[in-house]
C-alpha cells in the first residue's frame, strides 16, 4: 500500500469513522505508517512481544500508561517509543487524533483481543 500520491496527514483522518481503529496511510520498508483516532478508554492493557511502537500525537492530548510506571500526558506535536515488550495502554477524554509507525507484523493490541481488535486487513 505505497502512497504513491502526496498525502496530507491532516486530511487524511477524514478516512476514519470510528474510534479505536487505526487506519494504514502508507508504508516504508518494513514498517506501516497508521493514523488513529482515540477518545475513551477502551485500549486493554497490552504488550507487543517482538515490537517497538511509535506514537506522534497529532492533534488533542494523550493519556499513556505504561506498566511500573507513572502515567503521563501526551500533546501536540509529543513523540513517544513503546520498546518491545512493555505493557502500555492509552486514552483520552477529548478525541485525539494520532500517528503510529508500526513493523508490518505488529498486532493492534497484542495478543489481546476484545471487541476494538482490528486485524491488519481491517487497517487497510
């Protein structure tokens, strides 16, 4: 799913209808560039065993819990890599619109499903 055309990353949430469900918008090797919005707290705890995650808030604020840790708020223009492995969950109370760079293997959450979990085909 190369982007062959420019994209701007903005208007590109208005491909999403739903919350939760991140979106592929392009590739680079072996990584998926994904946007995503997220409001609530329906993220479950989760780890991606052999992934690193990155998150660049976009637009609103994010809560990021990460296991052993203290919480911490995420904003505008805030990037942050989740390593491998760690158990890491977010939310928010306003919608927050996000940029994911993901290897092309990372599940949406883990190894956990619920009734949010998208497959990698549903993210196309």
């Amino acid at each position: 799913m190369a982007v062959t055309n420019k994209l701007n990353l903005i208007d590109s949430f208005q491909l999403l209808t739903d919350y939760f469900a991140p979106k592929i918008i392009g590739e680079v090797n072996d990584v998926y560039v994904k946007i995503a919005r997220i409001k609530g707290e329906d993220i479950p705890w989760h780890n991606h065993k052999d992934e690193d995650e990155l998150f660049y808030i976009v637009e609103g604020s994010l809560l990021f819990e990460v296991e052993g840790q203290e919480s911490f708020t995420m904003n505008e223009g805030d990037i942050f890599v989740v390593g491998k492995g760690i158990k890491h969950r977010v939310s928010s109370t306003e919608e927050c619109k996000i940029m994911l760079i993901e290897n092309k293997s990372t599940a949406h959450t883990g190894e956990v499903i619920t009734e949010i979990t998208k497959s990698i085909d549903q993210q196309k």
